[in-house]
C-alpha cells in the first residue's frame, strides 16, 4: 500500500562495500518492492557497485569524494585534466571551501522536503547531526528519526558508535534499533527512547545455492587489525602440519593496511602453497559457493553480515564470541564460539569441524533454513510494527 510518506536512509558513501551500506541496500529494496517511496540520502558517492532496488539515491555532498587521498591514483587517463583541476583546488586550499560550500546548499535543499509524515534512518549518529544542525531543519514538523547503531554497544565497537553524537541528538531521535538484547540492555536503556533489536537482514536466499564444501576455509573481513586476520592465519598453520588436514586451503578475502604483513606471514610460516590472498570480493558467492567452514577472529563485531552470508551457503561459521549480536547470531546459525582470542580453542574446533567435512554437507540444508529467519520481508514487517508503535 502506497503511503504519503518518504523513507529516508542517511548514509556516508554510497553504494560501498560495508555493513550499513549492505543492511541499507537491502532494507531500501524491500521497502521499495512494497510500494514504500524511499530516498537513500549519501554523503558521496562510493564504488561503482551494483544494487537491488528501483529506490533513489541522492548525494548531498558529492564533492567530498575529491577529499579523499586515493582519487586521484584512480583517476583514468581520459580523466587527467579534471584531476588536474581537484589536484590544483586542493593545493590552494579552496577545495575544502568549495566542498563545504555545496554540501551547506545541497542539505538545505534536501531536508526542506522532511516533514513529519516521512522516516529517516540514520546509519550513523553523525550524519544525522550534521544535517539537522542546519537552519532549514525545521523541528515543529520533523519527521519520525530512527538512529541505527551497526556496531556493538556492549563491549563498544569500533568507533565508539557515534555514542556522544548520538547523545547530541537525542532531542530529535525517536527510536534506536540495536544488534542484540545485550546492547539494549547497556546505556541505551537509560536514555529511555524506545528501543528495537533489528536484525541484519539477509540477500534473498533464492539467489544462492549450497556450497559444493570442498577443503576450503574462508575469512572475509577488512585487513585491518582488529580483525585479527593474523591469528586465522598462525591458527591454520598448525592445523595443516596434521596430515590429515595437509590438503585443506585458507582463502582470504578483504584488503586493508595489513594485508602487506600478513602476506609477510604466510611466506614466514611456510604455507604460501595453501594460503591465498583473494582481494575484495565483489559478490557472496566469490566468497563461499565451494567452502565448508567460515572463520571469524575479530575483535570485535556487532553482528557479523559474513555469518548470516555464510549460511545462505550452509557454511556454518566458527567465530570469537566477542558481542551479543555475535554470540545470538552464531548459536543461531549452528555455528561454534570460541573464546577471544584462545587460537588453542580456535584450532581444536576447526579440527572438529573439519574432519566431520561431509556432516557439514548433510547439515547444509538446516542451517540454510535457519538463516531465512532473517529474511528481509521477515525483518521489515519487524521494522514497520515497530514504527507503527512509536508513532501511536
């Protein structure tokens, strides 16, 4: 049913490989297939990537994108004399100018078309702050704001969650939606604002088919430290020394500032033959369409979108029980937890995992059944009640 409303998604880059641009994209199709007009509002554009709904994005600071130190080694030939142009703006130090300038007109613009029959959702606490700290957001007749914390609250995850913006904001914020009832049941519960454990919701799963499970574990993360890709990688080094894992591979896939060193430890470790660095993956299926076991080591997550992948497949997840949001989706999922950072913990139950490889293929099914609990309709219909609740 059509309403006279407009669901707005605030965003950073957009479209971009990451786990609010991801819930954002799939969130926004399945509101958009229902009838629902729906605008995702980003700060920029991000990579070239395709997405799954008819909704429209727009950009309210398109030249931040110029702002960022990798556009110009990215900038083609035939684009040499427009990267010239950024290159001499940002030297003369009117590029910041220039870019704060528009991004001032443009969100005017933009948020004069708020009003209090539409909903935005705000991905991060700080967009969200930068756009209704101008003087065309009127609050007598804002719309319904719901902030999205996509990190764990409880331990807090990276970037602190844009805790203190959202604080800041808390005289126009309606509603949160959280990962886990352990992150409802942390601070959130004292600022007394009504409250959603929102699952992330998963791609549709008729997209997918099993995984052929071959002598495959896979890690998918950003290359960054946090993740803890080095201790997957030393963990998987001693469980191939045991002949009868000497034929099993790791691939990595992700990049990030460690990747250099982690390559590094691979040669040092001796199993450049059975570790390899994969780059980014541009779709699931890249990632586990021939794996047999998912392996998580970060420090910390709210709730991983790899796990919930991962089953799409029938690929149980082996992961540090490192936030509620993890432990609740892990056990979900017939996954294992381990505890952070125990590698002795980690290696004893991919053994497990292992040797029982075609118990995994037989399990396929069941854990992908599991996972269409968090189909997107199943998850919006969740959303939209809770909405409703808010507003009467």
């Amino acid at each position: 049913m059509m309403n006279n409303r407009t669901i707005y998604f605030l965003v950073d880059e957009f479209p971009r490989l990451g786990g609010a641009e991801t819930v954002t994209d799939r969130l926004a199709s399945e509101l958009t297939e229902r009838g629902e007009r729906v605008v995702v509002l980003a700060k920029t554009s991000g990579m070239k990537l395709p997405r799954e709904g008819a909704y429209t994005v727009e950009y309210w600071s398109p030249l931040a994108f110029a702002l960022k130190q990798s556009v110009l080694r990215q900038i083609s030939l035939r684009q040499v004399p427009r990267g010239l142009f950024l290159f001499a703006l940002k030297k003369s130090g009117l590029l910041n100018k220039l870019v704060d300038i528009s991004a001032a007109i443009l969100i005017k613009k933009k948020i004069r078309r708020w009003n209090s029959a539409d909903i935005v959702i705000s991905t991060r606490a700080d967009i969200l702050l930068q756009l209704i700290s101008s003087p065309a957001f009127n609050i007598r007749d804002k719309p319904l704001i719901i902030n999205q914390f996509h990190t764990s609250l409880n331990p807090l995850g990276e970037y602190g969650a844009f805790v203190e913006e959202a604080r800041r904001s808390m005289k126009v914020i309606d509603g949160f939606t959280v990962l886990s009832e352990n992150c409802r049941n942390s601070f959130i519960n004292d600022w007394c604002i009504p409250t959603l454990v929102l699952d992330n919701p998963n791609p549709p799963l008729n997209k997918f088919s099993i995984s052929s499970f071959e002598k495959r574990i896979v890690v998918a993360s950003r290359l960054v430290e946090s993740k803890q890709v080095d201790i997957a990688i030393k963990t998987f080094s001693r469980f191939v020394q045991d002949p009868l894992y000497e034929d099993w591979c790791m691939e990595i896939f992700g990049d990030g500032s460690e990747r250099h060193a982690l390559e590094s430890m691979v040669e040092n470790l001796g199993v450049e033959k059975s570790v390899f660095f994969r780059g980014q993956a541009r779709t699931p299926e890249e990632i586990f369409s021939r794996a047999s076991i998912h392996l998580m080591t970060s420090r910390f997550e709210g709730r991983a979108m790899v796990i919930q992948e991962a089953a799409c497949f029938g690929i149980p997840s082996i992961a540090f029980d490192v936030s509620g949001g993890t432990h609740e989706l892990v056990k979900s999922l017939d996954g294992v937890l381990v505890q952070p950072g125990d590698s002795e913990q980690l290696l004893s139950e991919l053994k497990k995992m292992a040797v029982n490889r075609l118990q995994l293929e037989q399990n396929s099914l069941q854990v992908r059944s599991k996972a269409n609990q968090y189909d997107p309709s199943t998850i919006v219909d969740t959303f939209l009640r809770w909405v409703e609740q808010i507003q009467h």
